[in-house]
C-alpha cells in the first residue's frame, strides 16, 4: 500500500497532497529525487524508504524531452542515466529536449556528439519518438503499459532482495518436465556438472579441452551452450538462435534469458520456449558423453529429435507448428477478406530474441481478397511485442497515405490487438511513441476495426515478416512477388 502511495505521487505530483509534502520536503526538486531529514514525520521516512527501493524500477518514457534531466533520470533503456562524454563536464541545464528536432521530432546527432561517447548515442538513438509531441511521462517498469501495480511491486521488490537462485530454481520447478532434466538444468545452473574445465581443476585430469572442437576449456557454457559445435546445433533447431552472446557468460545467464527473469529483459513468450530449451541442452550433453565414452558421434538431427521426444507435448511449440502446418486447416479458422466497403491489413512481426534482428511485414488487400499492397521491412526490436507492434504502426501509417477510410487490422498477437481495442495507448520505452502515433492516425479513419486471428489466417503476413528478418532487404510491392503467391493462393482458396 505504501508503494501504492509513493508512485501516485510520482505519478501525480499536482496533486494537493502532492503539493503539500512537496513544500515541505522538496521544494527544489522532486520526490524521487528528494532527501529525509533527520526531523522528518515518520510517515515521511516510510515513504522515503519505499521511494528509495522502488526508485530502480521508474523510467521516463520520452515524450518531448522537456522535464528530463540527462544526467539525473533514468531515460536510456537498460543503462538508465547518461553519462557525459569522456572528459568533458555534464551541462547541467541541459534537457533531453536539447538533444531532439521537435520539428522532425528526429534525434539530433550532432548535438548528441557534441555531450556523448558513441556506445551511449546507439542506445539514444534507438529510443522510438512519437511524430506528436506528447509530455514526457513516469513508467512503471515492471508491467508492459507501464502502469503501476500493487502485484508488481512486490515481486520485483522480492526478486531485488534474494535474487537469482531461488527464483531459477522456482521457475525451473515449475516448468513441467522430466525430473532428471529438471535436476540436470538445476546442476547446471550451479556449475555441478561434470565438464573437463571443473575435473581438471578439482582432480586434476590431464586435459581441459572441449571433446568436440578440442580447442576450447570446456566450461559448462561451452559444453552446452557455445561451443561451435552446439551452436550449430541451436542454430538449426526451431528456435534459430546464435549464441555467440553468451560466449563469456555463465549459464545461470543463459538460463535467465530463456526464463524472463532478468528484469530488463523480461519477455512473456520465452518461458513457453524453456522446456524445448531445457529438453535439448540435456539432450546435447548425453551426445557430449556419447562421444567422450563411446567414441559415437551423434548427428546434429538426432540430438534435436530426442529433445523434441522429450519435451513436454502440451508445452512443445515446435510440435503445434508441425502439427497445423501437417493437417487440413480447418475451415472456419481460414482467412476472410473484410466486410463489404472495408479495407482489410494483416500485419505480423518477427523477432529473433539472441541478435535482436527482426522484420515487419503487411498485407493490404479489399473487401473481395484482391491484392492492393504489401510490405517487408527489417528493423532492430527488443521484443516480440514491440515487433507486433511497429508492424502495425507501419501498416497504419501506409494506410493513411493511400487515403484508406474504412480500415480492418488483424494481427495473430493476442495481448496487443486487446490493448488497441480497449483504445489504450500506453506502452514501455520502445513501444510508446508507436502506439502515440497510432492513436493520432487513427482520427484519419472514418472506421477503424482492430481484430485478432489465429496464426494460421495471417500467413501471408507472417512470410512478409520472416523475409524481411531473414534478407534485411526493406521492400515495398504493388503487385505479390513470386514467392508470396502460394500464400496468397491458400488464403484464396479457402474462403
Ligand atoms: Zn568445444
């Protein structure tokens, strides 16, 4: 309740209780940034103290950049303040408004050179500004709309306080798995699996190399995870990952990222991925000992079936894509074209979660299927939602051009379409300013429908989207191109 209280005052500063503790406490800053003085009201030390512990977890969304200051509030996605360009001074009357044309509503780099090192004006430069100037505005990280709530302020203020271990060990408990594989990830997380690197240092064996590219110490990481061996191996499986990120890392991060616990990155699709994950890092490690025993070298599409065995059917991905993509689509689960009058735009985007590379794609076609115009555009995104998302922001964005009036946009991402229609259009860092423009563009529509359909009805968006992923060739057609017909046949075919 008292988190409650102390975000409505971030959130609410005008307030007359806003005010009236502002005069008394901190007449020349703000709450968050404000001191306890030793003869401070204990109701004030209580909000002092849970000020102080929520503090890690409220950002600014970038609006017009009027009342952020650069060097005090968290503005910059995972790194949260800036810092001053190396030997230089921070300007202390500078705002990020300084560093923004409001006419373009662009960042500016030059100005950005002028205070920055270049590692900080990437990140800055990948901060999505709305095409309206909006006020800048205090988010709640730990929910997608960045509203606060009661719920998850005390997870995060739990997970802050014990950290890591417990919570993996939770998440993993949870998965539904086999027990020896549960027991196996939780050994691995701990750095208790048997790999050379540990024997050699504990008992002292002749060799610390990797068996399988006998170059390498072979470190619980390497052993399941990045040596070039394994990584092929993830590489071609279904989730089409690289691991060359996690080349100096420990497990334990592999295993965060795969769980969504780290709070930064944090990403509601990729715990439904951990089972497979899990399945294969085991599966990977009985073909290590294979080898190292047997001198039997498993092939890569053996090692992927046994985990694909293993895992869980009701949890496997993999294993509902194969079986829809098998069978006969069901007729009422088939693409439609809209209403008669109506514009119908599918929309899809892709995402890879390792090199952050993704695509968008649209598809604008009228009330009797036929094909008015598609797009594929790659673009770097953060998470799958934001690729939803900007997909749909891109798709609008057409639409207003052509002058569409009477406009249907489907998409197969449940969580967002619900969000449009409830016309909410709050969103985290790098979704904000898109669904601000989306909100302004949609006044250009005389009718404006957000719908969501199964995957299997949105194909064509889909391909569009994985193209662009896949060429990262931006491209705009008037008329399908070859590899799309038989997409668009489908769809025709079944309504
Ligand atoms: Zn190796």
């Amino acid at each position: 309740m008292i988190a409650r209280n102390a975000w409505r005052l971030v959130e609410e500063p005008e307030s007359l209780w806003g005010m009236m503790l502002k005069a008394k406490y901190f007449k020349n800053s703000d709450f968050l940034n404000s001191k306890c003085p030793k003869s401070a009201s204990w109701a004030w030390k209580c909000l002092h103290q849970i000020k102080e512990k929520i503090k890690p977890f409220i950002t600014w969304i970038v609006g017009d950049g009027k009342f952020i200051d650069p060097w005090c509030d968290r503005w910059i996605p995972e790194i949260g303040t800036a810092q001053p360009k190396q030997n230089t001074n921070p300007e202390p009357t500078l705002k990020v408004a300084d560093f923004i044309d409001q006419e373009t509503r662009t960042w500016n780099r030059s100005k950005l050179h002028m205070h920055f090192d270049q590692s900080f004006i990437e990140r800055i430069v990948a901060i999505p500004l709305s095409s309206a100037t909006s006020r800048d505005r205090r988010a709640w990280e730990l929910t997608r709309d960045g509203v606060f709530t009661s719920k998850s302020a005390y997870f995060g203020l739990r997970t802050q306080r014990n950290q890591t271990s417990e919570e993996i060990w939770k998440a993993i408990w949870r998965t539904k798995l086999p027990h020896r594989i549960q027991l196996f990830i939780w050994k691995g997380a701990k750095n208790a699996i048997p790999v050379r690197d540990i024997l050699y240092k504990r008992m002292n064996i002749g060799d610390n190399r990797c068996p399988r590219c006998n170059q390498d110490t072979e470190t619980v990481i390497h052993a399941l995870v990045t040596c070039p061996y394994v990584s092929r191996i993830w590489q071609s499986s279904i989730l089409h990952t690289t691991t060359e990120q996690f080349r100096d890392k420990s497990l334990l991060e592999w295993l965060k990222f795969w769980l969504g616990i780290d709070p930064y990155r944090r990403n509601t699709n990729l715990p439904e991925e951990f089972p497979f994950v899990a399945c294969l890092m085991w599966s990977i490690w009985m073909s290590r000992n294979d080898l190292l025993h047997n001198n039997h070298l498993q092939s890569d599409q053996f090692i992927l079936n046994r985990a694909l065995k293993m895992t869980p059917l009701h949890q496997n991905p993999v294993r509902q894509i194969i079986a829809t993509g098998d069978s006969e689509p069901h007729t009422t689960s088939a693409w439609r074209p809209s209403r008669n009058g109506w514009t119908k735009i599918n929309t899809d985007g892709a995402w890879d979660p390792i090199n952050l590379k993704g695509g968008l794609g649209f598809i604008i076609r009228d009330c009797l299927g036929t094909f008015k115009f598609a797009a594929a555009v790659p673009t770097n995104v953060s998470s799958a939602e934001e690729a939803e998302i900007r997909a749909i922001w891109i798709a609008m964005k057409k639409a207003v051009e052509l002058g569409i009036k009477t406009l249907e946009i489907e998409g197969d991402a449940a969580v967002v379409v619900e969000q449009l229609q409830r016309r909410n259009y709050r969103g985290s860092w790098n979704t904000e300013a898109f669904l601000r423009d989306i909100e302004v563009w949609s006044t250009n529509f005389e009718k404006l429908s957000f719908n969501y359909c199964p995957r299997l009805c949105n194909s064509v968006a889909h391909e569009l989207a994985q193209w662009a992923k896949n060429s990262q060739y931006s491209m705009f057609w008037a008329s399908p191109p070859m590899w799309l017909i038989p997409a668009l046949g489908r769809d025709h075919t079944l309504f």
